[in-house]
C-alpha cells in the first residue's frame, strides 16, 4: 500500500505517504529508522593481498557512498548503496511508499561491482541518454561501470544493461567521485570523473611508490577525466580540450554556475594540497581560476557542497577539511562575492565567523532546509578510523621526522593495525540562524551519532516535504534518519523536466520568492562527497502560504515564470510549459 495519489502542477502524479505524527518543539526531529526501514546493511572496507596490505588497509577505508534517484518512476526515491569488500554486493533499495525499502540489485543486474580488481567508491545516477529513464555509474578503485536503465521487463520489473566498453569508458582508473553536467550546452550531459590514486594495479602494485610524495602538495595522484558526451550512448576523453591537466589527489567534485552567466564552473577538492576552481569559459574550455577566486592552500579539501546558504542570490561552497589536536587545519565555507568590476567572481572563507570551521576529520557536507524556516542548514559527517584505543598519529609523526623520508613510498608508512585514527566523533547538524552564523543542534536531534561517516544524501524518502537523511558509514552500518520535525512551516518542492537532451535539467537554477524573501536552488549532478542527493528542489517558506513568483532559468537558455503557486505540494515543471 503506498497511500494516496495526489495529482499536482502540470501533470505530474506523486503517491504520498500520511506523515508520522510530529516531534514536539522541544523534542527530537529525526528518528532512526535504519532497521525497520530495511537498509541495515553494513558497508565492509576492503581487505588487500599485496606486500603493503598492512598500510593499505586503513589508508584506503573509504568506498561507503550512496546515490538517490527514482530509477522505477512510481513517483518514491530510491537508493542505491555501495560496499567495497572482495565478493560482496553492492545495493539498490526500492522504496516501497510506505518508508521500508526492499534490494532488488541483483534481479536489477547492477550488485556485482566489487571483485578481484575493482572495489566500489562512489555512484552516480544520470540520464545519459536523455530517454527519460536515469541510468547509473558506478565509480570504482579499477574500472568504472555504466549501467544503462531498460525500464520495465514484462513483469514489471527495471533492468539494467552494463554498457561500459560501449560507451568508451572501460579505462583503469582509480577513481573516488563523479558529477555529471552539460559543460558545454550542446544539450547532453557530460561526466566528470575524479582520480585519487594513479592508474597503478592497488591489487597487485607493480611499485611501492603509489602513496602521496607530500601531505602539502602532493601532485602524484590521479587529477581527473572529463568525458564528453557524443550523443548516441558513447563518450570521448576531452580532459586536455577542456583545459584540465591536473595531477592532484582529488577527493570530491562539485559544480554549479558561480557567476551566473548560463553555464556551470567547478569545484576540484584535492586531498594533500590545494584545491582548485575552474571558471567555464562559454565555449566548451574552463580557465584555472584558483590563486584569483579562492587563493592557494595547502589543505586536505574532501567535500564540494555548493548552496545559497545567506540567501544573497549567489552560490557558495562548503568544504571539509581536516580538524584535531595533531592538524588544525579547519573547513572552508566560501562565500560568494559575486563578480567584480572585472567580471570575475571571488570567494571569502566565513567559516570561522559562521561556526563550521571545526568538525573534525570531516568528510561529506550537505546543505539542506531541514525545519523549512526558509535558510539552508547544514549536516556534516566526519571520522576516519575507529579501531582500538591507541592512536596512530605518534607513528605517523615517527616517520614524518625521519630525515630523507620518501613518502609516495608505502614501504615508510607504518601499519596502523588495530590503532584509531580521528576516530569515535561526533557529526555535526549546524542550524542556519539567518545567514550568519550557524548553531550546532546534533545532539538535540540524535544526529550526533560517532561511526566513521562518508556520504550523506538528502532526500525526502515519504514525499511529505520533509527532508530525509542516509548516511554511509565506513565499514559500519548506515543510517536511515526519517525527519519528523514540526509540520507548522510551509514548504514547496519542484521535478524540473529540461526539452533537450538534458531531460533531468542539470544545472538548471531556480529563484523562489515567499513571504518577501528570495531563494536559489538548482539542480546538481551529484555534488557532495560519497553521496548524490534528491534532483528534486526543495524549498522551506516558513509562514508563508503561497510563491509569489517562480523564475526559472534553463541550461538552454530559456527563461520561465509563473506565479502564484501554491505551497505543500511537489510540482512538475516541463521546459517551456506555461502551466
């Protein structure tokens, strides 16, 4: 039983689910329903075989990542989890309307994706193909898969095609992220793939030297691929053409259209050395604008989480860096100055004025309206290791004070063994309190939890315009959190349908006014670390009870407004469609 259809704006059909009963003011917003949801599946590291397994293992516990998408179109969110562990199986949990979720991966034919010599990292859903259906890749330590969805069999049920060498992009490469955008508006969207490690075997290396050379400026890794979509299920490597030539250690990631001129620019965090932002020239070529925009640092960026978070009308960006006693290293919240005289966009790092510079060993961050009060708040995960009670950072220093120690050699680490390593902390909900400055409310609503966080996805699992939380952990079991906050504010969600090739509208930006406030949205191909989040748009208008005017601005383009738009209600808006 999947509750009652409610029919909405221009034709689209969504089935709803009656909401629980809301949590008191004064009580707890978000309940765990991992368990009974169906989803306690836990995500398992991967254990290597090789003469530096010892090293490895620690060094690479990451993988636990998941994706949302409506892969069946019933109108319910699904999930596609991952694992990373030799033999197992990775997940695509169906949503069943009612907040339980059912694995249909392998009658699906998308489970198998971690063997001998590939170990999933990440997923990411996309409508390639622009047939309306979204299809999936999946990101791995090896090579990379692209399903392609068939839609429904006889029977009813979705099944998937691997179509990787068909479309150009069975390469080895050991890659950890991917987004996908149409960076040069030819109406498809394209796939840009982020490289940790060097196209080396971390099966069975034929080299001690894979480890980064530098916990500064490190530029032995992997960098990143751009692959051009050509229409006709095929893709081409155009990394060179579009300006890119990077050997970073990438990490996460994250587009969105900084100066609002109609295309969308990057956001490259690179672990072991500077990030990188590259501004989209117009012409199908990015221009390196990094030392201008966000200067040089010599971080460990790991998340590119673009929003509006002070409802100023221009994007920022929140990166998770590194925080202990041992690196004090702090995340960036780059607020967006918006273009100079110049025509050129630069950032300001607020974080320290906001609150969010400290959360740790941060991983994924996720801007999200999670009491619909009308401001983006934010939820970060964090941890690394969580082992035994000794700690691995005195080896760590040991081999760092060694003279004419070589460090892209695996032969110098230490093994960490049973040692922890920023481990057991807790995550962090920041609650935006009017643009500037952001208050952490995780303890208060039980999302303080200390397993070793990776990928969070945001989306609203019941269709009741509240939004929901799946948190991956590391060699952990996830979290499902359903959020069961007071249902007094109002709130507005949208399904944006492009003309083009571009059917999912990526990079499409939304400007909703209410209640005498503007907000922007638009819509991302999978920003966030380890995690892609709901392409629906979701808005909080607090006590206001309608949209008073609606702009749309498509990637082809087009601009689209409607007004007087009712809330509480998702909407489908079809490119060009008045209604």
């Amino acid at each position: 039983m999947k509750g009652t259809a409610w029919v909405l704006a221009a034709g689209i059909v969504l089935t709803v689910q009656p909401a629980p009963p809301a949590a008191a003011s004064g009580e707890r917003w978000f309940a765990d329903v991992t368990e009974a949801a169906g989803v306690a599946v836990p995500h398992t590291n991967r254990s290597f075989e090789n003469p530096y397994a010892d090293i490895m293992a620690g060094y690479t516990a990451l993988g636990a990542a998941a994706a949302v998408a409506d892969f069946d179109g019933d109108g319910f969110e699904d999930l596609f989890v991952t694992d990373s562990a030799q033999g197992s199986r990775n997940r695509l949990f169906r949503n069943n309307g009612d907040f339980t979720f059912t694995d249909v991966a392998a009658a699906a034919g998308v489970a198998a994706g971690n063997d001998a010599a590939n170990a999933s990292a990440d997923a990411l859903w996309l409508d390639y193909d622009g047939d309306g259906r979204p299809d999936l890749f999946v990101v791995r330590f090896g090579r990379n898969q692209l399903f392609h969805n068939e839609g429904p069999d006889a029977a009813g049920n979705v099944r998937f095609r691997e179509v990787t060498r068909q479309a150009g992009l069975d390469r080895y490469a050991n890659s950890i992220t991917a987004v996908a955008f149409d960076y040069d508006r030819d109406g498809r969207v394209d796939l840009f793939v982020g490289d940790y490690f060097q196209p080396v075997n971390l099966f069975k290396p034929d080299t001690p030297r894979f480890f980064p050379e530098s916990f500064e400026t490190a530029n032995n890794g992997g960098g990143l691929t751009v692959w051009k979509n050509l229409g006709g299920g095929t893709f081409r490597d155009t990394t060179k053409e579009a300006g890119f030539a990077l050997s970073g250690w990438t990490l996460d990631l994250g587009h969105a259209d900084a100066d609002l001129d109609g295309d969308d620019d990057l956001y490259v965090a690179c672990d072991f050395g500077t990030d990188r932002f590259f501004v989209n020239n117009g012409d199908g070529t990015f221009r390196d604008a990094t030392k201008e925009a966000i200067g040089i640092d010599t971080k460990k960026g790991m998340n590119a989480e673009w929003g509006d978070y002070d409802n100023d009308g221009w994007l920022d960006v929140f990166v998770t860096n590194i925080t202990d006693e041992y690196m004090r290293e702090g995340n960036f919240l780059w607020r967006n100055n918006g273009p100079g005289p110049d025509g050129k966009v630069t950032f300001s790092d607020v974080s320290r004025e906001t609150g969010t510079h400290d959360t740790g060993w941060g991983w994924g961050g996720k801007f999200f309206d999670y009491d619909n009060d009308g401001w983006l708040d934010l939820y970060v995960v964090n941890g690394w290791v969580s082992a035994g009670p000794q700690s691995y950072v005195p080896d760590v220093f040991e081999m760092i004070v060694r003279p004419g120690v070589d460090l892209a050699d695996a032969r110098s680490w230490p093994p960490m063994g049973k040692k922890s390593l920023s481990g057991y902390q807790k995550k962090r909900l920041f609650h935006n309190q009017g643009g500037g400055l952001f208050k952490d409310e995780a303890a208060r609503h039980g999302l303080d939890a200390t397993r070793d966080g990776r990928g969070i996805a945001v989306a609203d699992f019941d269709n009741d315009g509240r939004l929901d939380l799946f948190v991956a952990n590391a060699n952990n079991l996830p979290f499902l959190y359903r959020n069961q906050s007071p249902a007094s504010a109002r709130w507005a969600g949208f399904l944006l349908e492009g003309r083009d090739g571009n059917r999912e509208a990526i990079g499409a930006v939304v400007k909703v006014t209410a209640g005498g406030r503007t907000q922007l949205r638009f819509v991302d191909g999978g920003n966030g670390f380890a995690a892609q989040s709901s392409r629906r748009l979701h808005v909080g208008l607090g006590t206001a009870e309608r949209i008073d005017k609606l702009e749309v601005l498509w990637p082809s383009g087009r601009r689209q407004v409607l007004e007087n738009l009712p809330a509480g209600r998702y909407v489908r808006l079809v490119e060009g469609d008045s209604k």
